[in-house]
C-alpha cells in the first residue's frame, strides 16, 4: 500500500464521524469505490452507531464491495452485539452480500426481542434459506403473527409470501388462533398471497374487523 493509500484510507475514517451526513455519506460512497479488506473495520464500527438512513445504507453497499473473506466473518462477529442496530445492519449487509455460510447464524435471531432486528433477520433467512428448509423457515416465521405494529407485519407477511406451498396451510390455522390480533394478521397475509399488490394497511384493518367477529375455537391454544 503506497503512502497516498494511507492518507485516503484515514481520511475516509476520519469524514464517516463527522458531525455532517452529508459527508459521512460521502466516505461511505468513495470508501466502496476504493474498496480493501483495512477498510471493513471501521464500516462495520459506524454501521452500529449511524443515525442517518442513507449513509447506513451507503455503508452497506460499500461493504458489500470490500473481500467477502475480510467482511463476512467481521458481520458474523456483529450479530452477538448487545446493540440492537448492528445487529441488524450487520443482518441486512449478509443478506446483501449472499453468502450461504452465513445461514447457520441466522435463525437465532428470527426470535429477537427488537422488532427491527427481527425483521432484518426474516429479510435475510429468506435471501439465505438452503433449499429444503423453506417449510420449517415458514413454520418459524408464522410464530410471529400478530407481532409488533404495522410496519413490523407488513415485513412478516412479505416474508412469508415467497416460502412456497406451506405458508396457506399455515395462514389458515393461524386464522383459527385464540388471539384476535394473530386472527387478523393471518388473514390480512391470505389477502396479500390473493393480491401481492394490495395496500396492506386496508387488508389490516378488513381482517380486524373479521376477526373480531370471529370466535376462536373453545380453549384452541395458539400451535
């Protein structure tokens, strides 16, 4: 490395603190223009602490520019972060880059307990699951119906929807659950299977009103 690739590459770390976005965003961008395995460390560190969307986004198309070899392990390492946003951006960059090594990491957190995280981790077992284990991916991913706001559902459901032939059986047991709010998401996701395209918010609020008025089966505890 010539001296005038240590002055760039301390630079670029220096600019992905400023106080300014715009130009941490500008470090992220040049950073995956001018990519080498000593640039993966600080990308992963500003990664977990980023407030802006853009420039988190910026820095995860730079990683995914950087050695899969030097960045991967260094993602894997992130996601036992006891920070609930590098573990999810550290999710979002793996499902990204695409390497199917990573799958054995990710399930663990399909059960996060930070809804952000969890629906990086739905994000990435769908890019990631082997083939043969949609159907158990699917049956996991359905013991979050109900979870979380809107926002959170919609991302389930989207998952969901591209496991294949188990998911309706799975959304139709669902609607039989004792839980009105499980009742309502099930069937807002049958509505999107139906119509991919249809707004998600009407389907929610249609199939809150059916479950309501549905009654669950006596004593039908949720499978």
């Amino acid at each position: 490395m010539t001296t005038a690739d240590h002055e760039l590459d301390a630079r670029l770390i220096d600019a992905l603190s400023d106080a300014r976005s715009s130009t941490r965003l500008r470090a992220a961008l040049m950073a995956g223009t001018h990519p080498g395995a000593r640039l993966v460390a600080p990308l992963v560190a500003r990664c977990a602490i980023e407030p802006d969307f853009f420039v988190r986004d910026m820095l995860t198309w730079a990683l995914v520019r950087q050695p899969a070899e030097t960045t991967v392990p260094r993602l894997l390492a992130e996601l036992g972060s006891a920070t609930a946003q590098a573990r999810g951006q550290a999710l979002h960059t793996l499902s990204k880059i695409g390497d199917p090594i990573v799958w054995p990491a990710i399930p663990p957190l399909l059960d996060d307990a930070d809804d952000e995280v969890a629906r990086s981790a739905w994000r990435a077992a769908v890019a990631l699951v082997p083939p043969g284990h949609e159907a158990a991916l699917a049956a996991r991913l359905a013991a979050h119906l109900g979870r979380g706001d809107n926002e959170t559902r919609l991302s389930l459901s989207r998952a969901l929807i591209v496991l294949g032939d188990t998911v309706p059986s799975l959304l139709s047991a669902a609607t039989g659950d004792a839980d009105p709010a499980v009742r309502a998401h099930a069937i807002a996701t049958e509505q999107l299977l139906l119509d991919p395209g249809s707004e998600f918010a009407t389907a929610v609020e249609h199939a809150q009103r059916i479950a309501l008025t549905q009654s669950a089966p006596a004593g039908g505890p949720r499978c």
